[in-house]
C-alpha cells in the first residue's frame, strides 16, 4: 500500500524521515514475507513497479525507491546495489488497488524459461 517517493522529496527532508521511510520500507517487507509466503532462493528475478499520481523521471524514481532496494537486500531477496532490480512506473488508474502503490514480484529460478 505504499508508494514510492520522489528522490527530491527525500533529499530535502530532515533525517528522521528518510530513516522512518527506511524502517517502513522493513516492516513492509517483513511482513508480506511471512515464512509461508517467503520464496526459496535462488531469485532468478526482483521486479519493482510504483503505480504513482504523478511520474517521476528515472534518477527521481530510483532515488525514491534506494529504502526499498536497502530492505529487499537486507532481506536477502538482492544480492546488492551494484544489480538493482528492475524498476518500472505506471498510473494510478492501472493500479491493481486503485490508489498509489508499490508491487515488487519475485520470480524463483526454477520456474524461468530459457
């Protein structure tokens, strides 16, 4: 249910919202991935798509979402920063919720095609 903001928004804010933006992107995370939910590794894929109001350009919206890669490393689901998972936009009308979201799906190794 949360979206991504723009890395303008988060450049200018005092500390403690960048660091509670980083702890909401965490207990996010952990608790979509309850251990029934959570993936067996190998991931042979991470996709980020951010369903917005507005769009941003890509250095606004990789900026943005810089907490949530942080979480989905410390997770274990992205190796590190140096591979970051794919990150794609789109409106707010195809959202699958209706409102402002951010949809992250993992693809195991196992069931990619060659």
């Amino acid at each position: 249910p949360r979206e991504i903001q723009s890395g303008n928004v988060l450049a200018y804010r005092h500390w403690r919202y960048r660091m509670n933006d980083k702890i909401a992107w965490a207990m996010l995370l952990r608790a979509a991935l309850t251990p029934s939910r959570r993936p067996a590794p190998p991931f042979a894929r991470v996709e980020i798509i951010a369903y917005r109001k507005r769009r941003l350009d890509d250095d606004n919206l990789i900026a943005g979402a810089k907490h949530l890669r942080d979480a989905l490393i410390h997770a274990g689901l992205i190796a590190d920063d140096d591979r970051d998972p794919p990150l794609a936009q789109n409106g707010v009308k195809a959202s699958p919720t209706g409102k402002p979201c951010t949809v992250i799906t993992i693809t195991p190794a196992e069931s990619t095609e060659a």
